[in-house]
C-alpha cells in the first residue's frame, strides 16, 4: 500500500538496507568480542567510526551537489596540524584554538568551491591538485609528527559520559542540531536540488553556484572537525593521514546509500557507512583470520554489501535506465 | 476586458537573439497586457521557445531592450524575472526528479529563500492540485516516480504558486487528457479575471481557439502578426504560420491498395499481437505493412514511445507476440534487433543524446551502427556515405566535421543516413520533425513516402497533429497504454485524432 509513510521510507533502499546492515554488524561485533559490550568496547568503537564519519559528513556534502572531494584528507591533515599548535593552554586558548581550527578547514572549503564554480574546473580535477596544496602546507606546519593537544580536553571528547561514549554523543548533537534543522532550509533543499538536477535548481530562481560553493565550505568545515577530532584521539598532529580517509570517505558514503550522481542520500547514511565499515573492520581485527587476510575479507564484505545494495539494477525493466544510475 | 489604454505588462521592442550566425529572434515587437491571454503560434524553430525563454530570464537579447510597466528592465537570470512576477512553466520541466513534490513546489517559491521554511504554507499547494484534477498526487511523492500528466500537474501548480503577475506555459498541458484540460484552462481563464497576465505557446488549435484573447504567429523568428482570436481562421492561420498551404508541405498518400481502407493489403510486414509491458503498455494489437507508413499518435507520455522501445528490444518482460513476416521475433536489445535476419531500426526521439554523438564526424556517427556487422557490399564506404547524403540532400562542408555543429534539420537527416545504412526492413522514428525547419520537414516527408513505396516498413511516431493527418496512411491513437482508435481512409481527420487524442468520445 502506498501512502506518505512508504513514501519516506522507501525512498532511499540503500540507506534503508546500510542501516539494517549496521545493526546486524554490530551485533555481530558485540556478541563475538571477547570484552562483550561493555563501555569501553563501545567508546573504542565509537571513536573510530565517529572520526570516519567526520569525514565521511564532508565528502556527503561536495557529493550532494554532485562533485567529488578528493581534499578532505587533506584539509584533515591540514586542521590536524594546526591544532597540534593552537589547541593548548588556558581555557580561553583552547576556545580560540578550536574556532581557529575549525576556520582553517571552512577556509579551505571555500577556496575548493570558488575554484570549482568560478574555474568551472571538474571537481575531481581541482580537489586533486588542491590536496596536494593543503597537504604540503600540512607538511610545511609540521614536517615530523609532534605537538601537542590539551589532554583534558581530549579525554573529555573521547571517553565516556554516564556510560554513553561521548564520540556517540557528537555525532547525535550533529545530527539533531544542525542536519535536521538544515533539511527544512532553503539552502537545504537548494542542495538537494541543485545535486539533482543544476539545470532545474537554476530555473527555479535557486542561486546555483553560491549552493555549491557553500557545500564545498560545509565539507572543508567537517574536514576541519575530523582533523580536530583526530587530534583529540592521537593527542598529536600528523601531516600525513590524509590519503586514507578520504579513500574511506568515498567508501563509506556509497555503503551508506548516497549516490555519486548527486541529489541522492542524507547525512544520516553517511554516518551509517562509516559506521559499517568500521564496525567491519574491527569484527576482523577480533575475528582471529590471519592479519593478511583481514583486508581481503573486509573487501568481499564490501562488495557484497555494495552489490546488494545495487542489485535494484537487476530488476530494471527498460534497459536505458540502467545508463542513468 | 479592454485593457488596450493601459500600460503593457510586458513590453519587447527591437529583440533580436542570435547563436552565433543564426538567427533565433529578430527584431521582434511583442507585448502582454494584464488580464489577458495571449498565444504564441508557430513551427518547430519559429523561435517561441527562445522567446519565452527571453522573457523568463533564461538567455538574454543581443541586441533589444524588455520594459516591464513601460520601465527598462535587465532580465539577467530566472530569479531577477521571478523578482517581477514573471513565472515560467517549461517545456524541460523545471522539477528535480530526486525530490518530493511539495519539495519542488518550496524551491524557489517567493518566501522560502535559504533561511527556515514550513510546510504549513503548502495547504494553498494541495488546493490548487486538487483542483486541477492531481487529487492521486501525495505531496511525499518523489517526481521521479510521477507519469508525465501528474508531473505537469505539479509543474503547473509550482508556477501558480509563486504569485505570478505573468504567467508563461511552454506546451504546459501537452500530456494531460480533456478533463484536466478543462480543469487548468478555468483555472486560468478566473486567474485572468483577476488580472493575471498568461502568455502561452500551444500546438493545438482548439486549446488555443478556448482559450486565447490574442493570437501572436511566429515565423523564422520573426512576428508575422497578432491579431484577436477569432480574425482569421484556421487556413489563415497555417498559412501564416509556414508561408505556404498545408498541402503543398506534403508528398501524395500511397494509392496503391484499397483506397477506402486507406492502407495496402496483404499480409503485414510487422504485426503486434497482444503487447503488454507492466510500465505502461496494454494489450496493443496493430499491423505494419510495406508500402504504407503507420502513425503512432496521442499526447504525450501514453505509452507510444515505450511501444517503439518494446519492439526495439530495449524493454524487459514483454509479453505478448511480434512477428516479422509471420515469423515471431525475440529481441534481447538493439543488436539483435538491427541484426541483418531482423532489420529493425530505430530514429530516437532526441537526437543530441539518444541519437548521435555530438562531438564525432559526420562519417562515425554514418557508420556507427555498422560496426560489428559483417562489412560487405561496400556498406559503410565512403561512397555509400556520399550516395546517402545526396539522397537526403544534407548540407554540410565535410565528412569529417563533426555533427554538433549542423543544424537541427541536418543532425536529424544524419541520425536517419545513420540507419538507412543498414538497409533496414522497418524503420521506427521517434518525432524526427521536432524542432526542425520547414523545408527540412518537407524533405524528410518525402523521403519516408519514397522509402515506403519501395517496401520498407514506416513506424511513426509524432505528437504533430498533420503529419499525422496529412503523411500517414493510417495511426493508431494511444490513450493510457493502449491504442483507442485506429483511424485511416475517410475517418482519418483532425477532428477524430483529437478528439481519441483526449480520450473524448467521438
């Protein structure tokens, strides 16, 4: 039966699917692990997959619209290394360290998409070579991992909170006070427009290129408190964890139901995705396989949960739309 | 209402546009009024779409000058023409197909902006759908799941809603059957008493007949005249329109056969037994036979283009019998139904991304659907290249220069050398006249009646009411998937493909 409920439920399959996914995955986890589910497993876990999902949150942003954020590792790295210099000292610092930071990353965001729109440069294109800039800043602000992250503040991001690990805790804040309040702008739907169909947005009225500049701003902002956040776990800053992470951010949006087309997916399924491929990745680490074997097999795991997503191509009835996806 | 002493909505004085050399528009004088309904009438390439197009902030005039309420005024983007209460239905709707509809309908209304919107303002929305007949529309539907009609619908509400003072439909009831006409045209004609200002473009006469106060015809970009509805009638107005009777655009019909059936008899070359696909065909019967070109008719989106898709091969589960020359036929796709045994071929409807690649030469795109085949009597050669193009007169400098840079009418005649050059048995064309000049249509008539006479089986589909009338020997009319009358001979009028059009009974 088809109503507005089945409406917003199915609308997105493969978001649907990648949370039903998780919720079997980490079952699997808690149940197989040796500690069982107690609260530091949980704030272990949590912190992993809360720093993937940082990224993963800004790579959805630049995909929305229908590009590709080869930086976000980068511009990580980059954050990272800024706050192993201003995130210490008194209170008053640390405020001013973290804003700085956090500005650090919009700042790059919005170079991105001023090269992009203004350039009219491929946004693969220009993310690749500006990655290479913000990674050799990143280098050249500390060439050998070193600095210093105020350790009170670290532990207090990324520990626990009456037995709920605070990694966790961000993430819901994200979630309930900026993405839904987000979803019911202007600029929200601007961005959903403008990844479903430019031509469409512009049309309407929608001022297209500023919506673009402004989700590549949004994604160097969760790029800038991934790197923040991976500050506070290491307690260091390091100018070379970039390349990972974005590899995984692309990953983990795909798991999470996003399309790479643009207009398709939410920031809810981001996080799903790089709460999977974490949660996978752990189940391998405790899973007792071999340790060559462990990527391989996280890998398979992917693929089939990738594949299974996709399979709705199977049931296409007109062949051209299979060229559409 | 005679609103003939007050100042014009909408003013163009001098408009020209220009792509390149080409002219789309020039130096056109137009005006709206308020509380007026004014028609723009014209052929493929007349130049009302880059007119409208113009005046909704889409493109700009090089040179020309718009006053709105006698007041110069820079129409440089769809939002700034919105900011004066121009409001703009297209013909490419304006929707995103990943969002819900009362998501389109917020994007871009007046109020929504980029801060916080509510979707408390939407009851006016459903009202307005309601009315216009879109009641089965949920506002949590995706666009991408909506047919055709349902998205004009929502596209015609989307543009009400943004309290226009002017309103333009491009083609805006092109899918919609005579209820829901009916429905969206009082719908106007009570906004118009109140003021509201509608410019529409239409190729239907009799929604222009109800509809309009002033009649605008447009003829290779230039305004051939405007006059009241009712001046002149429809002779006149053809004439006006294309610059020579309608007669003189068309070759004979076939005589050979039975003249009061209309078609040649004889077994059929290509016969449809029983056609259903779950997406929107049911139960389709009909014959093709050589020497007679079958028209494909209806609005749009009523399962016409999904049943040259389905013999083509392109669809999965089909159900139900095709048979060329007797024998049953199972298609997998386009390979197999090219191949040498079958001999199908098909012209898609749009030629930029369906049927040729742009950015190669006119010789690849000739050749491309030969690859793979078994090259022999010369196919493919650049003396059957050159025997082709003369055949369809087509003007270009080379062979090599690549087929974005020709004309519409000349892309169109490569697509179709594209698969006469595989010497096909039937030949499916998706609308090959849209969008295309007058003399180009003339030649393309031609060659489909001369292919016809020598054997070839002729499928055409077109949403152009005389082609249908005037070229094709008999059409089948489709209303919801499945074919609602087969007129030929004598009961081949446009008043009876009309009327099956709009699922009225005769």
């Amino acid at each position: 039966m088809s109503n507005a409920w089945s409406d917003r439920l199915l609308g997105n399959p493969r978001e649907l699917f990648a949370a039903v996914f998780l919720a079997m995955a980490l079952a699997l986890y808690l149940g197989t692990h040796p500690s069982g589910a107690s609260t530091y497993v949980l704030t272990i876990w949590a912190n992993q997959a809360t720093l993937l999902a940082l990224v993963a949150m800004a790579q959805f942003f630049a995909v929305l619209v229908r590009g590709l954020d080869l930086s976000v590792g980068a511009i990580m790295a980059l954050c990272n290394v800024v706050a192993s210099h201003l995130v210490s000292g008194s209170a008053l610092e640390l405020a001013f360290g973290s804003a700085t930071v956090l500005l650090v990353g919009l700042a790059c965001g919005i170079v991105n998409g001023v090269i992009i729109v203004y350039g009219r440069l491929q946004p693969i294109v220009a993310t690749l070579a500006t990655a290479a800039i913000y990674g050799g800043i990143a280098l050249w602000v500390r060439p050998t991992p070193g600095g210093i992250i105020d350790y009170d503040l670290a532990d207090r991001m990324t520990l626990d909170v009456a037995g709920v690990p605070v990694a966790l805790i961000i993430i819901a804040g994200i979630v309930l006070l900026f993405w839904l309040p987000l979803k019911r702008t202007g600029f929200g739907l601007s961005l959903y427009a403008t990844g479903s169909s430019e031509q469409a947005a512009w049309q309407s009225g929608t001022p297209v290129a500023a919506v673009r500049i402004g989700a590549f701003a949004l994604a160097g902002l969760f790029a800038g408190l991934a790197g923040t956040y991976v500050g506070f776990v290491t307690t260091t800053g390091d100018a070379g964890i970039g390349p990972n992470f974005t590899l995984n951010s692309i990953a983990a949006i795909v798991l999470g139901g996003v399309a790479l087309r643009g207009g398709v997916g939410s920031l809810i399924g981001a996080i799903i995705g790089a709460f999977i491929l974490k949660t996978i990745s752990a189940l391998m680490f405790f899973s007792g396989l071999p340790p060559l074997a462990q990527p391989f097999v996280e890998g398979l795991i992917l693929a089939l949960a990738i594949a299974i997503g996709g399979a709705d191509v199977l049931r296409l009835r007109n062949r051209l739309e299979a060229f559409e996806r | 209402m005679d609103s003939s002493d007050a100042v014009p909505l909408l003013e163009l004085r001098g408009v020209s546009r220009h792509y390149g050399p080409v002219a789309a528009l020039s130096e056109v004088d137009f005006t709206c009024r308020a509380g007026e309904i004014h028609a723009v009438l014209g052929e493929n390439g007349a130049g009302k779409s880059t007119l409208m197009k113009l005046i909704a902030g889409v493109v700009q005039p090089t040179p020309g000058e718009i006053f709105i309420e006698a007041r110069a005024t820079r129409l440089a983007t769809p939002a700034a023409a919105q900011s004066h209460g121009i409001v703009c239905m297209f013909q490419e709707l304006s929707l995103a197909p990943d969002l819900s509809v009362r998501d389109n309908l917020l994007l871009g209304a007046r109020s929504t902006g980029l801060g916080l919107f509510s979707y408390r303002k939407l009851g006016h929305a459903r009202a307005l759908l309601d009315r216009i007949g879109g009641e089965s529309i949920r506002l949590t539907m995706r666009v991408r799941d909506l047919t055709l009609p349902d998205r004009q619908l929502v596209e015609i509400v989307k543009a009400l809603y943004r309290s226009p003072r002017l309103l333009i439909l491009d083609e805006a009831t092109s899918a919609l059957n005579a209820s829901v006409v009916e429905r969206v045209f009082d719908l106007l004609r009570e906004l118009r008493d109140e003021g509201l200002g509608v410019l529409f473009i239409s190729h239907r006469f009799h929604e222009v007949d109800a509809l309009a106060d002033r009649i605008s015809v447009f003829r290779n970009g230039r305004l051939v005249e405007t006059f009241d509805n009712g001046a002149y009638d429809y002779g006149d107005i053809i004439r006006l329109m294309i610059g020579q009777p309608l007669t003189a655009l068309f070759p004979p019909k076939a005589s050979v056969g039975d003249r009061t059936l209309g078609v040649p008899t004889g077994p059929p070359l290509l016969s449809v037994h029983d056609l259903s696909w779950e997406g929107g065909l049911h139960q389709v019967n009909l014959d093709v036979r050589a020497g007679s070109i079958t028209g494909i008719g209806g609005l749009d989106g009523q399962g016409q283009t999904i049943l040259l898709h389905a013999l083509f091969g392109v669809l999965r589960r089909v159900h139900g019998e095709v048979r060329l020359d007797g024998h049953p036929i199972r298609l997998s796709g386009p390979r197999s139904a090219k191949a040498p045994a079958v001999g199908l071929a098909l012209v898609p409807e749009d030629r930029k991304t369906e049927g040729l690649i742009p950015a190669l030469s006119i010789r690849d795109n000739v050749t491309l659907a030969l690859l793979g085949r078994e090259a022999g009597r010369g196919d493919g050669s650049e003396a059957d290249i050159a025997a082709l193009a003369s055949e369809l007169e087509l003007v270009c400098a080379s062979f090599d220069q690549p087929v974005g840079s020709l004309s519409g009418g000349n892309q169109q005649k490569v697509a179709l050398m594209k698969w006469l050059a595989l010497k096909p048995r039937v030949l499916l064309l998706a609308d090959p006249t849209r969008g295309i000049d007058v003399k180009t249509k003339a030649q393309i008539y031609t060659l489909l009646r001369r292919l016809a006479t020598n054997g070839i089986g002729i499928v055409l589909l077109t949403t152009d009411q005389e082609e249908l009338v005037h070229l094709c020997d008999e059409v089948h009319v489709f209303y919801g998937g499945r074919v609602v009358q087969r007129l030929a001979g004598e009961s081949l009028t446009s008043e009876n493909v009309i009327a099956a059009s709009l699922n009225v009974a005769a």
